[in-house]
C-alpha cells in the first residue's frame, strides 16, 4: 500500500483536530458507528501481538454515578495539592465529561495475557499498557475521523475503579473515557487555551 500526499495531509488534518474533549452533546452514537470505532481499535498495535486492553462498556447508570463520584473524590483532593491562585484556576477546569457524555468506556490491561506467550515483555513489562496506551490513541483518531469526539479521564484512583467495575485478577486501570458527539470543535488543547499549559514543539536531540 502507498499512500498519497493528500492522504497524509488528511492525517495530519485529524492529529491536528484530536482533542481531549469534554464537553459533548446529549445525543447517542450509533451502534454501526460503535462497532466501525471497536474494528478500529482492533487494528493497534501490541507487544507480541498480546492485544492485552480489556473495554467494558458503562452503561448501568448506577455504575456511572459511582464512577463520577469517585471523579469528585480524586478531583478534590488533586485541587488540595495547588496553592493559592493555582488552586483557584485548577477549580475552574472542566477535567470530565461524565456529566453529559453518551458512550463511556473503562479499560484495562491484562497483564498476564496468554496471547503473544510472553514475546517482547521480559525485560519490560510495561508494554503491555504501552500497547493498551496505543489502542486508545488509535481509537482517539478513528474516533475523531467520525467527528466523534473522545476524552480521557485520568483523575481517578485505579485500585477503587478494578474494585467498583468487579474486574478479574490481572486485570490492571488504563483509563476511563468519554466518548460522544463535541458540543464543539477546537483545534487548540483546552489547557493550552485556558492558559493553563501551552503546547511545547518535541526536540529530538542528536547524540
């Protein structure tokens, strides 16, 4: 397969487009759009080809207060960490989209997949949640591709989030998201715009 200039502008397009979204609109995503995102998901790439992330799919509305509560609970206590104006300004951050977004998934990594045999993760281990790090990029970008928008939310206590979802052993928090259709579109990161943190350019150093 080669690919053209305009697909590779298209790309660039889309990267340049994939926010951390957290506000969304109320309205479903279709199942025939779910399961083109879940394929999607399936083609990232894995340490021994183990494709160790796990996805539950959050419905129970029971389930997501919880979760949402233990949001506020994480979130109070990282506001506790700032001092001052910082602390002000962290108040005023929108961190979530629980509150309003349709689709909400949890997922994990298995780390002790059967798949894969061990191939790769002998000296470092951490590939496998490298790898389920990967699968939700590739389903940030699907995601994006199918103007849905996707956020993560990372302020959440992994051991509290294996017990609430009753998860197997094994089974270890990669991040909760929330996924629906934008109450806008932006192409600048929301910390970047709320002056919170700018982007950065990434140097590669020569040795």
């Amino acid at each position: 397969m080669q690919f053209t200039a305009a697909e590779a502008e298209t790309l660039k397009t889309i990267l340049r487009w994939r926010r951390d979204v957290r506000h969304f609109r109320g309205d479903p995503v279709p199942e025939a759009v779910l399961d083109r995102l879940r394929q999607t998901m399936a083609a990232a790439p894995s340490v021994g080809n183990a494709r160790p992330w796990r996805v539950l799919r959050v419905q129970d509305k029971t389930l997501r207060a919880a979760v949402r509560a233990e949001f506020e609970r994480c979130n109070s206590e990282a506001a506790l960490a700032y001092d001052g104006e910082t602390r002000t300004e962290y108040a005023r951050l929108k961190l979530s989209g629980l509150d309003a977004a349709p689709e909400q998934l949890a997922v994990f990594t298995e780390t002790e997949p059967a798949a894969g045999r061990g191939l790769g993760r002998r000296t470092m281990p951490e590939t496998l949640h490298q790898s389920t790090a990967m699968a939700i990029h590739t389903l940030w970008l699907a995601a994006r591709a199918e103007n849905l928008g996707l956020g993560m939310v990372s302020i959440l206590d992994p051991g509290r989030m294996e017990g609430l979802l009753a998860v197997p052993p094994g089974w270890e928090f990669s991040a909760y998201i929330c996924l629906g259709w934008p109450a806008f579109c932006d192409d600048t990161p929301l910390l970047h715009r709320t002056g919170w943190q700018e982007n950065r350019p990434t140097d590669w150093t020569i040795r």
